[in-house]
C-alpha cells in the first residue's frame, strides 16, 4: 500500500477509481494489454461474492458444471444475431501443437453455443427438461478500451443457461435469476439496483428479450450489473436442442442464460467508496473487523495484545484481522485499512486494558462520528449489531443518492440537461429513432424499462408521441 | 443413466473406465478434440476436492488469486529447460479483434511464467516475503493421446505459486504441500498415496526438484496425482525476482509450484470403482445417502413417504438425495445410485415403517454381506459411523491392493516381469541409462524415490553397482 492520497472523487472520479483498484490491492494491470491480475484482496471480495450467489443458485434448484474454453469457429456462426454481436471481439487459437488447425477454435466470448451443442446431445424428452445448469469460470472478448474491472479482455462470472418446454417456464425462470441478481446487490452487497427489460437496441445479441439490473455509481452513472436472457428457440433451433412432449410429438426447447461478473467488484467500489478509499458491505467485506493494538513499549505490549487475542477469540463468528505488524504506526495502519474499505475497525490500547473498553470506529462514518466505545464484555454482540447496521446504512445512503440524482423528466431539453450528471426517468413512445437521437446528441442510452411500471400513459420526452412506458436514459459504463 | 451393464474390469479395464465416466455422468466428449464437458455430478465431485483443498491452503497461510489466461509468447521462451518442456504443447491465440496479434499468445499451459512477472512487480525487499499464492483455474496442453479426466487438451486444476527469502524455506514450502496433498489424498479421497521425488528424467520443465505422490490404480498402474516443485531461482533469474535482504543486498527469490488437477477425479474412480461403476469416499461423495422409497399403493405410498421425509429431516447434517421418481423401478434407481458409486443407500418399505426400522445398504459391500437393518430412532448416529466405517475400509481396501501388487525386486529379470502387471520396489544407482533401459525395454519409468526409505545400501536392480535408494518402477498413466 501507499502512502500517497487518492484523488478526490469530485475532482477525478475516473482517476480516483483507477488508483484505488491499485492501492487497495484489488487487482493490477497484467503484461497483455488489457488483461488484469485480480490480487488475493479482490480474489478475496469475488469469493465472497461467488458464496453469496452460488448459495441462491442450489436454492433455486441449479447445479454446476464446466464446459470447454475452446469453441469451434463454425458453432459461434450458427446463431446469426449472435455471430454480428460477437465477431468482432474474438481471440482465435489458429496452432495448436505447432500444428495449424484445420478449424480455428474460438477462446469463448460466452458459451450459448457450446452448451447448446451439449444440450441437444443429453435433452431427449419432456423428462430430461429443465435443465438448470450454471458455470463459474473465465472468457475472453477482444475490447478495444479497458478499465480495471469494469472492462477487460479476460473476465470471470457465471454463466447460467437452461433448458425448459415451454416458452412460460423460461421466461418465468428468465426473471427468477433477475430477481436473484437483485436480491444478492441489494442485500449482500448493498448496491440498490433497478430491475428491467433491455431495449431492442441493448439487448443481448441473439436473445428474444434481455433483462438487467442497473446501479448508480458515484458519478451518476450507470452500470449494467447482472443480465438475464429469454433466447426463445433461437438458440434451440440453431443446435438441434429438440425434446419428444407429452403427446410424443418433437418440440424445440426454450433457453436461457444470465451472467453477472467481477465487473461487480467496480460496482461496489463505485457505490461505496469515498475519498479516503474503499467501504466495504459487511456481508462481503473479506476482512470485517480488523484489529490495531496500540502501545508504546513492552509492558504495555504484553497487556495489550493479550486483550487483542482475548478479543479476537470473541469475534471467532466474525472474519477478524489483527494487524500486529511492528514497522508501522497505528496511524499508518488506520489510513491503511481504511484505503482498503474495513467495515469496522477495534483499537485496543493501555487506557481500553484498564477500564475495560474497546474503541470502535465505523468505515462508513469518517472521523469522530463514527468513533464509539464499548465495553469488553459485549463486544461479540456490539460489532455484530454495528456491522448489520453498517450493511444497512450503506444501503440507505446508495438509495438516497440516487433518488436525489434520478429526474423525472418531460421534454427533450430537460433530458437533454439532466442525462450529463444523472438519470432521466422518462416517458418513451419505445421507437429506435428516439433512442438513437438521445444517443448520438447527449450520449446517453435506455439503461432499462422499469419492471416496476407507473400507471397510465405520457408523452414520450423526445417526439411528443404517446408513450405508455417509463424507461431510464443515462449515461453508462 | 443407461441400463447396460458395464464392461468388467477384469476383462477391459480401459473401457470400463470410459464407459463408466459416461454412464455415471461424470463428463462427456466435448466437440474439440480432446476435451471434455464436466457434468452436474462430476462438478460436484470437484468442488468437494477443492473445498478439501482449499481449506487445508488456507490453514496452511495460502491466499486465492487470479492470473491471466494468455500469456505473451515470448514470457514462455525465458527459462529454458520450460520453454523446451512445453513447446510441443501449446495452443496459440494469433487473431484478436479481427486483426492479426503482434506477438502471438499462448493459452497458459501452467502460470510460473506469468506469475514470475507480476512477483518481479510486488516483490521489492524480504518484507514482502514469503509471497503465498493459490490459482484455482483452466489451462490447456495439447495433448495428442486424450482420455476423460485423466489426460485432456483442456483441465481444471489448482497452482500454487510462492516466492520465499531463503532456499531452505522455499524447500520446506515443496515438502510442505506435497504433505498437504498426501493428507488430502489419504485422509479425504481414501486413495493411499506415495510421497517421493521424481527422477532428474521425470522432473517438471523448469523445477531443480520435483516430488510427487503416485497412486496405484485398480489394474495396477501407477498414476501421480499431484506434484510440489522446488524451483530454486530458475524462475526468478528469468524474470527478475529480486529483493532487498536485511543487509539491504539484492537478492534473487527462490520460488516453488505445485499443482493438483481434475485427473484426481480419475484417481478416485480407479481406484475404487467395481464392475457396478463407482464407489465414492463418503467424504468427498456429492451424495452420501440416497433414500429409496419402496410401496405399490397409493396407501402405502403415503405412510412410507411420510416415513422418508422424517428421515431425511434427521439426517440433515449429511448430504442425502431422495429419489422419488415414479417412472422406474426401485431395482433400477438402485443400480443407477451403484453406478454413481452412493456409499450408503437407505430403502423404507411399508414393513420398514411398521416396524421401526429402516434397511441400509452399504455400497463397498455389494450383496447380502453390505445390507443390514436398523432402528430409526438411532438413524442419524448408525449413518454417521457407517459412512466413517466405509471411508476407512475403502483406503484398507486400497492398502492391501497395493501392498499385494507392490513387489521387492533384486534382479532385472524379476524388475521387468513384475511391472507387467505390479509395482517393482527395487534398488537403484540413480543412473538415466539404468531408467533409460528399463523404460525402453518394459515401459516402465521411475515413478517416485519414495521419501520413506530404508536404512543402508544394495545392488540396483539393473546394472548390479551399489545403490543407496530405493524406487519404485511401474507402467504408468
């Protein structure tokens, strides 16, 4: 870690961002262009992440498998929307064991194709359906403009893809794992999201409908989080994924697939991080409480580390740090966990030993505010109670951000305003004209279409036309 | 699941094995050459061995990360005895984003190379040090001869990668998580294991030394199942590890790499498995009980089903399956759970609920000799030390094979029968031409210098001049 200080996030929020990811030893830039190193910290955080996810996933009824990374050129050319959506961001293994290859392989951008291949090789009848199949694992699209994170050729995620017989059921589950996507932001990771439909425009390449979950980061922008596809029989009807029904009559299956990755990661730092570096939600914090003991020489020492272990043998529910480390001074260690977004942090020195006290201070509330003291004897109960309220007021704070900087608008002019520091919440006739327009003359495009639907009709806030749809215009990472 | 009967093993044991990774659903051929899909219930397989895994990493002060798929073509050719190891190998990325790559990658085949450059960033003086780090991830070899699990173009494996201050730790970091998967391999996978070192011959492309522990598989091939490297400072002169020691002198670090894979998975079937198909070790099974109602009536249906979900609801601190289907055949879903290699299966019949009791039957013990019945009173304390037992008689089992086909040899001639069809423990001077002809001749290579060896001296059993080890010479994987 360095010493030196972030920028400001008013002042360069890009440059606050990029720093921070190195400082906090997130992650780090990799010798191929574009490609990141995701150090043990923000392993640590995508673990955590991974848990909190996986376990909704075996709740919901899906298992896990792993499909090859290597997809043959010809698979990828089967779904004609998915081909123009993809093409242009391939890597292409052409040797292999110093052999050129007859068919190049594909290093998957994302694998429709593949497990679509599969699933038309195990899905024989009704009774073989649904298949509930999720994948953790790496791909790799050839962006040409990358950011820690946020963008990069290689990313990790998982991929959920299913199989059902009826158009009802998939799109049924298309929304169950949108709505588990949401969940998991709002509760785990205190990122208040909006769940909606992707416009014809931003859907995703080969899908009959695409859902998302949108966040506001600190700079008002907005961040696709998690996506969510109904393919229809698109992808069924390109590999043969066919089933004998109940009648013995053959039927294409009906897919989908949803994928949330380590893209995630930058939203959390993005909602929650300030000045003096990252914050944390409690629920995914690698490290929740750390420890500093405080003493000036050996006898003080002794006393203090003893109440440190006694402590930490209270906290053993919790995922505590004791930072002992002897070359560096308290103040150094407290800039230090703060940079890396510590919910809580416990200070022990002579003066707590003999009146029996701990000093707490929040991550969430900077300076005295956030600082308090408690007795030994509750401590277990104290930080349990302070992390969930830490959880929640990291929630309460992301909300009313973005209530604060999302407007409600109708007329163009006032989009037109509200789109370069905040979102636009707007009537939409729906039409790709005036999506286009909105894009090229302020940048910003549809994030969604509210799931959550006002009554009634308006005017769309770009032709006048009627419009019986709100939807949200910002700009977006 | 199919209903045909496996090949026995006996009579083919390599179609056995196939045949018994398909039926089972353990994996499938995938459309790339050499690759495979893991299924549902091979995943399963795998993440319990990580989780094993990964806890004892943990434990022993290890840290996940994350380092990039593609490698710069160039990074391979900086260690030498590396570059020549893995050349034939490599699959070769030379077209990203539509356009021909300056310097070709490779698709990792293993990470010293990538991770030897990032340390050369982090590491800058002894404080930094020792640098402990754990990949999970994928990588390909290309491999020319391919089997399911146990040699793929593709597989998912753990490498560690530590960087140390002095040779002597770095040495003790090899030997340490050599121990770490011996334990693993015995105490988890029930699958006894040799731990020793590889011949100068057999060792990594790269490594001063390497260890190894070797498996005995049920047609007495060997079969290693995990590898520790010391390194020495091969790596970090080629990529510039340095550090400032106490004195402040610049020093190269000493590193090491170890690495176990999804070929384990073959491991276990090989050495457990029977002609029924699998038997899992309870404590890495993904299924430790399943339960199979047993009645012919919608009476009885009720009662035993009633009776099930009692015992389910006691035994929720083990991993049981209820297999309820309706369309087969109790007999069926028990061949099918013996093919899947469920170690302990419960029936409740109508008779079972009035009396009291349930029918267990164990699946190391086919037949008569493996069934026994019990009140369900005690159900949940009988399947606790029932699934013990059976994880111990299954590495007893393994022991005895082993020790029963592991043979003392004092001549050539006895060497080169004995491997045809065992492992040969025999005295070796240590010379490439002595393991040069025993391979050329018998197929047989030096599998490991076992760690353990015995007081004193003898005659290599090739040349006849004196010899201060013992090895073991087998046909192998």
């Amino acid at each position: 870690m360095s010493e030196d200080k972030l920028p400001s996030r008013n002042e360069n929020f890009s440059e606050w961002y990029n720093q921070l990811v190195l400082k906090a030893e997130l992650a780090d830039y990799a010798p191929v262009r574009g490609c990141m190193v995701v150090r043990p910290y923000g392993w640590a955080l995508w673990e955590n992440i991974q848990q909190a996810l996986d376990r909704r996933f075996k709740e919901t009824g899906h298992v896990n498998a792993a499909f090859p990374l290597l997809i043959p050129k010809s698979f990828l050319e089967k779904e004609k929307e998915h081909v123009e959506g993809f093409s242009p961001e391939l890597a292409v293994v052409t040797i292999g064991g110093g052999e050129v290859l007859e068919e190049p392989l594909i290093v998957r951008p994302t694998s429709e194709t593949i497990i679509g291949y599969m699933y038309s090789k195990w899905i024989k009848s009704y009774r073989d359906l649904p298949v509930l199949i999720n994948q953790w694992g790496n791909v790799v699209r050839w962006e040409l403009r990358t950011r820690l994170f946020l963008r990069t050729l290689e990313f990790y995620w998982q991929e959920g893809h299913t199989a059902h017989s009826t158009a009802v059921e998939a799109e049924e589950e298309t929304r169950r794992m949108l709505n588990v996507y949401a969940d998991f932001a709002i509760n785990d990771a205190a990122v208040p999201v909006v769940a909606g439909m992707k416009s014809e425009k931003e859907k995703f390449a080969g899908a009959v409908r695409s859902y998302t979950i949108e966040a506001m980061m600190g700079d008002r922008r907005a961040l696709q989080a998690g996506t969510s596809h109904f393919l229809g029989q698109n992808f069924a009807k390109a590999f043969e994924i066919q089933f004998l029904d109940w009648n013995n009559e053959l039927q294409h299956a009906w897919t989908t697939s949803w994928g949330l990755s380590t893209r995630f990661v930058g939203a959390i730092i993005m909602t929650h991080g300030d000045d003096q570096g990252l914050i944390l939600p409690p629920k995914l914090a690698p490290v929740q409480v750390v420890i500093v003991p405080i003493y000036k020489n050996d006898s003080e020492k002794g006393r203090v580390l003893e109440t440190v272990a006694r402590i930490q043998s209270e906290l053993k529910n919790f995922r505590v740090k004791i930072d002992a480390r002897e070359e560096v001074t308290p103040g150094y260690k407290f800039n230090d966990w703060e940079m890396r977004g510590v919910p809580l942090r416990i200070e022990i020195g002579p003066k707590d030993v003999d009146k029996g006290t701990v000093a707490l201070a929040r991550r969430d509330r900077p300076g005295r505010e956030g600082k308090s003291f408690t007795p030994q004897a509750q401590i277990a109960v104290q930080v349990g109670e302070m992390l969930e309220d830490i959880q929640a007021a990291l929630l309460e704070r992301a909300r009313a951000f973005r209530a604060a900087n999302t407007h409600d608008v109708s007329s163009y002019a006032e989009l037109a305003q509200v789109v370069q520091d905040g979102w636009a919440y707007a009537w939409w006739c729906g039409s790709a004209e005036c999506e286009a327009k909105v894009k090229e003359e302020t940048k910003a495009t549809t994030r969604c279409i509210p799931l959550d639907q006002p009554e009634g009709s308006g005017k769309c806030a770009v032709c006048g036309e009627t419009a019986s749809q709100k939807v949200i215009f910002a700009r977006a990472y």
